[in-house]
C-alpha cells in the first residue's frame, strides 16, 4: 500500500519572500524529490497544513493508519523525512518504534491523528 507524504509548498517559515523568490516549503518539496522519494511513498504538494507558526511542515497518511504532521523542517532535513516516510511505510498501522524514527521525527511531531475507522456500508 501506498502511503502519502503531503508536503507543504506554501509554507514561508516566518520569512518575508521577495517578488519571484522561491518559497522554503517548494524549496523542501523539491530536495524530497531530489533526495530520492522511496517506493511504497507517494509526495504530494499540498497548499497548507495550518501549521505556519512551526516552519515548514509535512504529513504523513495512509488508509487505516494513524497519520502525523511534522513541523520546523527546512531543505536540510530532505534526507531524515524520507528516511522517516519510508520506516511509516513499513509500519503496518503507521506506528514507527520511537529508536526507528529520524530525530526530526522524534521532537518535531506536531500532531498525531489515530486512523478514520471505516464506516458502515450504506443500506440499500
């Protein structure tokens, strides 16, 4: 199954950009893909996580798994959230061991969301 790992490419990270400057959550997008997306892992651009006060933030989630969102990431961690994306891709009910997890994932969790449970199937 294939997990998704939202990145936001809106995020400023508090700073001020100039006319045609690149935004540090686009400049994060692209060192993910740059860095090598694993398989199992899809990276998806999304235009905001709500998370603007933390910097630049991604979200991990997959269909019966607990999804989490991860803030205060910059171009330099591109590496540690692929390495996290794909341990999250190897836990089957998206619980990573605490020693398995990248240090980012670690201390810069900015929220855990347990799985939508399935709903009924509609009566005919």
């Amino acid at each position: 199954m294939t997990v998704t790992l939202h990145v936001c490419i809106t995020c400023r990270a508090g700073q001020t950009l100039g006319e045609g400057e690149t935004s540090p959550g686009k400049r994060l997008h692209g060192a993910i893909l740059d860095a090598g997306v694993p398989d199992g892992v899809s990276v998806v651009p999304v235009e905001c996580l709500s998370a603007c006060s933390q910097g630049c933030s991604v979200a991990l989630s997959a269909p019966g798994r607990w999804s989490y969102v991860y803030g205060r990431l910059s171009e330099a961690h591109a590496c540690d959230v692929i390495a996290g994306a794909a341990a999250y891709a190897g836990a089957p009910d998206g619980i990573v061991p605490w020693r398995s997890r990248p240090e980012i994932f670690r201390k810069q969790s900015l929220a855990r969301i347990p799985p939508i449970a399935a709903l009924p199937e509609p009566a005919e």
